[in-house]
C-alpha cells in the first residue's frame, strides 16, 4: 500500500484531496502539507528513513501555484536525489503539462479533480511502485496530451510523424493525432536519438515507420501508413542515406 504526501496551499483542495487519497484502498497512509517548505521538510524525513522506513514517503501529489517555491520547483529538487519519491503534479492548470513531462511526472491531474481521474493516478504509482520490487525493463518515454481537460500520456514510440503548427506540433498516431504546445525543432533535437528525422521544416517523422521512399521526376516523398509525406530536396540525400543504412544496404 503506498504512503502518500499532498501538497496545496489551499486547505479545502487539500482536504478534498486527502479525502480520496484515504478512500482509496491502494493507500495505506496520506498526509498533507500546506506550503512547499512543509512538504520539504516531512520529504527530507522520509528520505533520511529511506523507502523501508517508517517515515518513507512513496509519492507527492503537487499543487504547482504555491506562494514561494512552486511544485515545480520542488520536482526540481526531488529530481536530484537518489531515489526520491514519485510525484503527480495537481492542479487548475493545463499550461505546465510539458514541463511535468521533462520532470518525470507520473502523472498531471487537472482540478477539480474528480475521483475517477485520481484513482487512475494512484493506479499508475502503485504499479510503478511494485514494479521496483524487480528488475524491469524502463517505461517507454511519453509525452502529455490535453484531451476535453484529461491528460493522457502517448508512447512516443507510437507516434509516426509530427506535423509543425506554429510555436505548436501535432503528433499523428494510428490512433489519431494530438496538438501540444512545442515547436517542431524542440521535438526534433528532443528525440534525434530515437530515431526521428526531419525530412521538411514542416515534418518530422519515425524512421521506423517508413514504409516506402519515393523517387518521381526529381521529387522525393515517403509513405507512412496511408499518408504520403513530401520530402524537401536538402532533405532527401540524408534521408536516403539513413535507409540504406538502416537496411544494411
């Protein structure tokens, strides 16, 4: 059962919070703190008692709008410790969900918060949780995404190709396709190593989803599924390349 530390500056949020987290039967003990420096300190206790001690703490629900630190800024701290507790960020707003990605959140709540979207945080942190009880293969990067004010987060390895909009990207998925607030070339350098490749200022695409390169009066496209992508002409050298290569050819 997980030990549980909520942290908001407003006390009918927090007791609201604390309220569901014990109604939970997944949580064995949750506390609150009002500030950031309160929840530092009751952290610091549970990490000098280390995971199996009686002051452990295994994961922090973070407000991020607190008067002096925010919950970022304790995320960024945790973020420096061994084996600091997991932390789900909680709050009124929708603009930060990129930032708690690059922390490692496990997850982003939107409030109010309804009991079904917690328990399905508290879910993924008790999986997390007893999964550190054996080896494990890493978890997959993934990337938020807003939907009807729900947070979901996408496999980066299921994203096929990634369309600019501006200051924003729009990932496409066999499953459909999800704007988020970065730009193209964020994405591009963020996930070079994955095997992503700008092939236009305007596409960035999956390597491995590849179907078919196309040579047509000079012209250079790539099929992806049943979409059909154009390549730019300083593009297509480099990117013929990198096929070959990835064939052994």
């Amino acid at each position: 059962m997980l030990r549980a530390l909520a942290v908001d500056d407003e006390e009918p949020a927090l007791g609201e919070l604390l309220y569901l987290l014990r109604a939970d039967p997944r949580v064995r003990t949750a506390e609150g703190a009002g500030d950031a420096t309160a929840a530092l300190r009751r952290i610091g206790r549970a990490l000098e008692s280390g995971p199996d001690g009686e002051d452990a703490v295994d994961v922090v629900f973070l407000d991020i709008h607190m008067p002096g630190l925010t919950g970022l800024d304790v995320a960024r701290l945790l973020a420096g410790f061994a084996r600091p507790p997991l932390v789900v960020f909680v709050t009124a707003h929708e603009g930060f969900a990129l930032q708690a990605f690059d922390l490692k959140a496990v997850d982003y709540v939107l409030k109010p918060v309804r009991r079904e979207r917690l328990a399905e945080a508290v879910r993924r942190v008790h999986e997390l949780v007893h999964a550190t009880v054996a080896p494990a293969p890493a978890a997959p990067e993934q990337i938020p995404v807003e939907l009807g004010g729900v947070t979901r987060f996408v496999p980066v390895d299921d994203i096929a190709y990634v369309e600019a909009h501006g200051d924003y990207a729009r990932l496409h998925t066999d499953r459909g396709s999800h704007l988020v607030r970065i730009p193209l070339s964020a994405l591009e350098e963020r996930w070079a190593d994955r095997g992503f490749v700008r092939i236009h200022r305007s596409h960035l695409v999956s390597l491995a989803r590849i179907d078919e390169l196309r040579l047509d009066g000079g012209a250079t496209s790539v099929r992806i599924g049943d979409t059909d992508l154009a390549v730019s002409r300083r593009h297509a050298r480099p990117l013929r390349d990198l096929l070959m290569r990835r064939a052994g050819g």
